[in-house]
C-alpha cells in the first residue's frame, strides 16, 4: 500500500470566496487564507470609519453640550438663601425631590434640548460672610426654585439676582492664586455615600473656611443633574452582580492560595489523618458583609437620583510683581484652607466616599459649571451633602428676617372706600387695603422709630383727606403733619385746621370749658379735665389738690361767659373775683366748699393751692398753650368738622412744649373729639359719616375718664376709626394693653422686640412667629386685618412711600389755616370769635 499525499487546491471557478462545510474539513488553510483577504479587503476600511464615525460623533456631542451650557449659563440667576430660625434636617431632602420633579421633561425634550443641572454653592470670605445660593439656568423658571425653597425650609427666604463668577476678580493691584480640586466617588457609583451622619457637613465647611485673611475667598460648588431612564435603573443590578463578581474572583483567589500552600507544606490534618477542614467563619463574615453591602446598594436605588460632581476653590490675593517666595507662601495657606474645604466631606464616608482628584483649568470650570457624566447619587445622599446648615449659632451665616406670606383672598385691594397699606411680600404688585367699614373696629400699629409707622399713618391720612373723611391727627413729633402738608389734596385748603406749636401765628382755640359753644355737658367736661389732670400729674396729684381744682372748674363755669383755665388760676389767686364768683354759687355742697377754704387763712390757702398753681402757670406762661386751652371761646367745632370732612391736624413736637405739656394739650384734643362723636349718638346711623382719630404714642393722650375699652366698642357704632400707633408695648399700663388687644382688631407690626414679639405672635401664629414678628425688614410689616367679621390669615407687607411733595402746597395751607384761625368761618369749619 503505497503512501499518497493529498494536495490543497483552489476551486476550479477561483470567484467563489463563499466556503462550503467541506472546504472548511479538507482545505483548512485556504479558508484562513480567504477570511485573511476579507480582512484585509473590507475590515480594515470598516475599522477606520467606525473610529472616524465614533470621533466624530463624540467631537460633535461635546460641541452640542458646550453649546448648551453656553446657552443655559447665558441669562442664567442666583438664588441666594436666607437661612430660617430654624433647619430641620429632612428639609433638604424635600427640596431636591421637588427640584427633580420640576427639572422631569419627557425623553423626546431630553435628547433634544438636554436636563439642565443646578449648582449649590457655598461662597465665603471674611468681608460678606457665608452665602448660599443656587445657580440656575436661563432655561429653567427661578420661580420653580424660590418656591422649592419655600416649600422645603419654613421661614427661608430668597432674593434672585444676576449670576455671578463663583469667585471675585483681584482687586487693583493684585493677583489671585487659585487653588482647589474636585471631589469624585472613591469607589463605584452603586455604593452609597452615609447619609444618617450627626455631623454638619454645611457647619463645617463654614468652620473650616472662617477666620480667613482678609481678601481670600473660598467656595464649594455641588452640581447636579437628575438622572432619568437606564442609568437610574441600572444601579438595581450593578451591586448585586459586582458582590457576585468580586466573591467569585476571591473565592478562586482563596482557593489557589490555599493548594500552592498545601502543595509545599502539605495539607492540614485531623487526629485520624483525614484533611482539616477549611474554617468557615471568615466566608460567613464576608457573607454577611456582601448582605450589607447589597442592601445599601439597594436602598440606594429608591427614589429618584442624580448626576453629581463637588468642586471647591480657595482664592488668595497677591500683590502683583510679587517675588516667588510670597506667591509660594500664599499657595501654602491657600492649599491648606482648601485641604480643610475637602475634609469636610469625610463624614460623609460609608461604603463609599470622596475623594480629592486635580481638576486641569479648574478656575474655567468653576466660572463656566461644566456637568460631564458625574457621579450618581441618590436624592438622601445629595441632601447629605448639599444643604443649610442645621446650627443657628453660626454668625457667618446670612439669616432671613421674617416670612413673606401673601394676603388673604378677602383681603382688599386698593381702591374706593379703602386705606392703603402697601404692596405684599410674597405677590409683587398685589396691592393691600383696609376696608373702611373694617378700620371701624380701630387698628393697632406698634413698632420702634425708623420702621416706616409714620409713612403708614401718612398714607392712611392722605387716603382719607382725598376721600373727604373727616379725621384728627395729633402728632407730638412734628414730621408727620410737617410732610403731609406738603403733599394734602387742594382742595382739603380750606377745611383744615392746623395746631403748630413752631408756628408764629396764634392758633386755634379748644377751650375745654366752653360748654356753650360746643353744646358739651358741664358734668362730663369737668370729670374730663379732673381726670386728665390727675393722669399726666399723677405723682404729685393728691386727693386735695383733685378737690380743689374740680370745685375751681364748677365755680368758674357758673359765669355767663365761657370760662377757661386762665380764670380758674384767677380764682384762686384774685380774692375779688373769687368772692365775686361763689357769691352766685347755689349747690350747698360747693358753697361749702368755698366756705372752708376762706376759713383757711393766707397761708393755709397758700399751702393749698401751691400744687395746682405751679401746674397751671406751668401752662399758661406757654403762649401756644395757653391761645390753643385758654384764648376765651372755642372757635372749632371739631363735631362740625368731622361731619363735614374736614381736617384737625395738631402738631405738638415735644422738643418745644415739653412731654408733660404735650401730653396735656393731646388729652385735651383727644377729649374734645370725643365729647363730639358721643354727640353723634342723636344722629341716625345712617347719616353718620366715618371719621377717624390718629394718635401716634397714642398712650400719652388716652386719659379722659371714659375707660378705654368703652371708647373702642362704642366708636363703631358712632363710625369713628381710632388708629393707635406706638413704640413697644411697655409703653402701656396692662389694663390699656389688654384693652387695645382685645378692642383694636386690625393689627400692624413692624420690627417689634423679642419681648414683644413674643406677646403678638399669639396674634398671627401659627403663620408668622416671634422670630418673623422680630426681623422684619424697613418698611415691612405684619398685617393680621379684621376682615368683614372675621380675622383674616396674617400677611406681610411692605409699605410704599409717601407721594412726592408738591411745591407751594404746604404754604397754601397754612395760609387757609391761619384765616380760620381769626376766626373766618369756611363751610362750617371755624366758627367766629365772639368780641
């Protein structure tokens, strides 16, 4: 049998490079050699397109997201937050997953337009403190933030500006060095960070960049970019499969360890020479650990998620043309500061945590906030890392004053038959009014100097002159009238009547005692001035002196001429005309009276009437005091002025009267007006028109002998509004202030004390609380209105100005007031002055 050898040949057609079943068993080579020239032939083209096709697609991706970064930091806002009273540590939490689901758009908008991210940021410097802010782009609303942030931290407030670098540029003269990093996930993305830490990563990062040099900035930047779709779904799987992995390749490792080891020194073994087996213990243990791990990473996927990366840069200013060594030493002290920046985060170390990694062109990235992939996070874990700090110590920190609540639905609007207050906090260009029908039931208005009270007052004021609603102004500083009227209403020229203690011209005169003019009861008048007296000089007012100066007042009102308190210090001084005087007295009692104290002698009478004397010359060496109290019959009928839509505006600053006189000439008015709206009483309701009385430190003039809260339930129905303004509740006795806090029902309140907020939160809580009631800004108030029979929801506002003067107004004015003073009568206002 002879040897044969079998010979490789090509197919007879030689065209075909399709191999058959055959071919591939008899000619193996040829078929290798075939596959070798398609290779050749089509494979390497195709390879080199597909790395050209995959350049190009991912040059292009870039370019598209760089356009769209571009495009959303082009317009793109600050959100600064002011930090509430109080954090809670959850809040956090809720803000992100409110975020996530204004930033959700359906898949078709996402691969078209791209998921726009948010930054978190936290920027400090010894200069500004610490802010926080987030950055938002110009394609998303910054409403849809502010109202997260609302939502997420009661009591937060926002203020939304311009986007601005991350870090300042140097000052003239001066060069920055930047040093900083980027923090990144140390090990893969479905092992969760620790979210469940007692510390503060916000406080600390705060702590660790306080006390600063001057000039040196820091700041730490959190973006992230929510996550839809597989990359969300797929961290359900990836910690399962990578425990499997990671046990298999241990469990082999552990293996082969273990034969090289019985292999040279022979394997372990029992008492009747069978192998030892393996311990168990340690693949329990590492069982137990991979259950652990699995279940974070299970936990991890619940919920929503997003795309993060955390940045952090220190900045410190070196003069320009600086040696080496200085720009070397100011590295050193800002690598350090940012070192500390860093290990804030270290608590936040679990199963995962952060760490550092150099960021080429870090100050670009910074100021331009460039999101790639990023790292995946859970909304917890972010929260953890992207938060308010929880400490209220903090004094770095910017803390936000009150809340800004919007009013009520029945809350009015300004208009018709209304008083304005302002415009609201929280709903810009939402005007705010109280009804006139509402202020009846008297308003409230507390607040220390410089907060805006008088601005409000005046726009009331003026609100009711343009209205033609009567009203009395006493005002003991003076600016208030003073700016008024140079902004009055013409045509209110000729129904004021102007009270100016700095003014040369005499003014009007109030005569208490005229109860003829003014139709008053003369029972009523006397107990009156008997009881103002008694309050304003309650420290040297004794029962005798009380006496003494009720029996003056019968007595002097006995003659047929009105009398005043100029005859009362007649009386007791002027033996004839004393004598002349009880001569005509008829009441036994009185008679009596004056019976005993002639039988008191010189000097007993003397030592008698030295206490009232030296209070009624007090008064009457005042010439102001003595033509406005004292100047003979009264030639203002305040009742005719009120129903007429006239105007009383008293201006008794205290600087020039004195706080007793002022307070006394206050009353007076005060009394005055109200003996004429008790007169409205025969009037039918339904032609009483509303007036109003306001009183600014509204306490010194609240003394007749009509108690309070009498006065505030019964000036409704007369349709009389009393707006009571003052400076902090410790201005009151407690009988007044429980009487204007359960009668005055329209509550104002400006920046108050803790003291006081702490008394008037019990009127707007649970809504505003001491803390709002505290920190109101200028001008801003807390308004809970008395509303159409009920109490209406607290609100903020924020009070506008008053309208610009008008030149030559206020000169008008007083011109009109002064020829009423001489007694011109105008339209009822100013009645004559008998001869």
């Amino acid at each position: 049998m002879g040897t044969g050898y079998h010979t490789q040949t090509t197919p007879a057609d030689g065209g075909s490079y399709g191999p058959t079943v055959g071919e591939l068993l008899t000619h193996p080579g040829v078929v290798g050699d075939r596959v070798l020239a398609l290779a050749v032939h089509y494979a390497v083209p195709a390879a080199c397109i597909t790395v050209l096709a995959a350049a190009g697609i991912l040059a292009l991706t870039a370019r598209v997201r760089r356009l769209r970064e571009r495009r959303w930091a082009d317009g793109a806002r600050h959100v600064e937050i002011l930090i509430p009273p109080e954090v809670q540590p959850t809040s956090a939490e809720v803000l992100w997953e409110q975020l996530h689901g204004a930033l959700e758009h359906p898949l078709w908008r996402r691969m078209l337009f791209g998921t726009p991210h948010l930054g978190f940021e936290y920027r400090i410097s010894p200069d500004d403190g610490a802010v926080i802010r987030i950055w938002v782009p110009s394609v998303v609303p910054p409403h849809l933030v502010e109202n997260a942030v609302a939502a997420s931290w009661r009591g937060a407030r926002t203020r939304t500006v311009a986007a601005a670098p991350p870090m300042p540029p140097p000052v003239a003269g001066h060069q920055n060095v930047l040093v900083g990093g980027e923090l990144r996930l140390g090990r893969p993305e479905q092992w969760p960070i620790r979210t469940d830490s007692h510390g503060d990563s916000a406080a600390a990062l705060i702590a660790a960049a306080a006390g600063m040099p001057p000039g040196y900035h820091a700041c730490l930047q959190v973006l992230a970019r929510p996550v839809f779709g597989r990359r969300a779904r797929h961290t359900s799987r990836p910690g399962r499969g990578a425990g499997l992995a990671s046990g298999l390749l241990a469990g082999i490792a552990g293996d082969l360890v273990r034969e090289m080891f019985g292999l040279f020194f022979g394997r372990a073994q029992t008492r009747n020479g069978a192998p030892r087996p393996a311990p168990r213990s340690a693949d329990r243990q590492a069982s137990l650990e991979q259950s652990a791990r699995d279940r974070a990473a299970a936990v991890k996927t619940r919920g929503t998620h997003w795309a993060t990366v955390i940045r952090y840069a220190v900045t410190a200013p070196v003069p320009t043309g600086s040696d080496t060594q200085a720009c070397v030493r100011a590295r050193k002290v800002a690598r350090g500061r940012a070192h500390a920046l860093s290990s804030c985060f270290s608590s936040c170390s679990d199963y995962n945590h952060y760490a550092r990694h150099r960021r080429f062109r870090l100050s670009t990235v910074l100021t331009e906030r460039r999101l790639g992939r990023g790292d995946l996070l859970s909304t917890p874990e972010l929260a953890t890392i992207a938060h308010l700090p929880l400490d209220a110590g903090i004094a770095e920190i910017h803390r936000a004053g009150a809340r800004a609540l919007a009013p009520s639905a029945i809350v009015a609007f300004a208009g018709p038959a209304t008083k304005p207050l302002g415009t609201a906090d929280a709903a810009p260009g939402r005007t705010v009014a109280m009804r006139v029908a509402d202020a009846r039931h008297h308003v409230h208005i507390l607040g220390p100097t410089g907060c805006g009270k008088s601005t409000l007052l005046g726009q009331m004021v003026l609100a009711d002159a343009d209205a033609g609603r009567g009203l009395v102004l006493i005002d003991p500083k003076g600016d208030l009238i003073t700016d008024l009227l140079k902004r009055l209403p013409r045509r209110c020229a000729d129904t004021v009547v102007l009270f100016d203690a700095d003014s040369a011209s005499p003014p009007p005169c109030i005569n208490p005692l005229d109860t003829t003019t003014v139709g008053a009861d003369l029972d009523l008048v006397v107990d009156n001035l008997g009881t103002i007296f008694a309050r304003i000089y309650h420290q040297f007012w004794g029962p005798r002196t009380d006496d003494l100066f009720r029996s003056s007042l019968l007595t002097v009102c006995t003659q047929p001429a009105p009398a005043t308190l100029a005859d009362v210090a007649r009386l007791l001084t002027d033996d004839t005309y004393r004598a002349r005087l009880t001569a005509t007295v008829s009441d036994p009692v009185l008679h009596g009276f004056w019976t005993n104290f002639e039988a008191l002698g010189d000097a007993g009478r003397g030592q008698l009437t030295a206490p009232l004397m030296n209070k009624l010359r007090h008064l009457l060496l005042r010439p102001f005091v003595k033509t406005a109290v004292a100047g003979g019959p009264a030639t203002v009928d305040i009742g005719q002025i009120l129903d007429q839509g006239g105007l009383v505006l008293a201006r008794l600053p205290k600087g020039r009267l004195g706080e007793e006189t002022t307070r006394l000439v206050g009353a007076l008015l005060v009394a005055r007006t109200w003996q004429a709206v008790t007169a409205r009483a025969a009037t039918p309701a339904t032609q009483r028109r509303d007036a109003a009385l306001y009183l600014d430190e509204f306490h010194n003039f609240l003394h007749s002998s009509t108690p309070v809260e009498d006065m505030l339930a019964e000036a409704r129905a007369l349709k009389l509004s009393m707006v009571l303004a003052h400076q902090n509740l410790g201005q009151l006795t407690p009988t007044l202030r429980d009487a204007v806090s359960t009668n005055a029902r329209n509550k104002i309140c400006f920046a108050v004390s803790p003291e006081d907020a702490r008394d008037l939160a019990r009127h707007t809580l649970p809504q505003l609380s001491e803390h709002d009631l505290a920190h109101l800004d200028a001008y801003h108030a807390a308004a809970r209105l008395f509303v159409r029979g009920q109490n209406a929801p607290p609100f903020t506002v924020a009070t506008a100005p008053l309208p610009p003067p008008i030149r030559g107004r206020s000169a008008h004015i007083r011109a009109a007031a002064r020829t009423h003073t001489n007694g011109i009568a105008t339209n009822g206002i100013a009645r004559p002055t008998p001869t």
